[in-house]
C-alpha cells in the first residue's frame, strides 16, 4: 500500500475537510506536541507529552510542567 500523506503529514486524517490554513496551523502544533524534546537533567532527547501541559522524560523519568503543545 503506497503512503498517501506525504504533503500532508499528520494532518492528512483531515482530508479535504477545514481548509488548507488551517489544517497548515495544526500541522504545525501537531508536529511540535509529538515531537521528543531534551531532557536538562539526563542530558538527551528523551522528554514526551504526557498530557496537556505534562511533560516526562523516558529516560530519567523526570516530570516536568511547560507548554500545551511545546515543552518551554
């Protein structure tokens, strides 16, 4: 089966629906919120979103408090 998102990344389970600006602004909040942060106190990249605003470090396990769709 051929990979039908490639333009649309993370967002492509939208489709058609929403508009492109603002499929383009969740994209964006999207691709930050699941992405792997660094971790101050082990040293890598290693901290996930656990949940709106909690942040925890696979590696040290570590939680910390920041941002709801990045870690600031």
């Amino acid at each position: 089966m051929t990979k039908r998102t490639k333009k649309a990344g993370i967002v492509g389970k939208y489709g058609t629906r929403y508009g492109a600006s603002l499929r383009k602004q969740i994209k964006k909040m999207e691709v930050s919120q699941h992405s792997k942060y660094f971790c101050e106190f082990c040293g890598k990249f290693a901290v996930k979103r656990k949940a709106v605003g909690i942040w925890n470090c696979k590696d040290c396990g570590k939680v910390k408090a920041g941002g709801a769709y990045t870690l600031k």
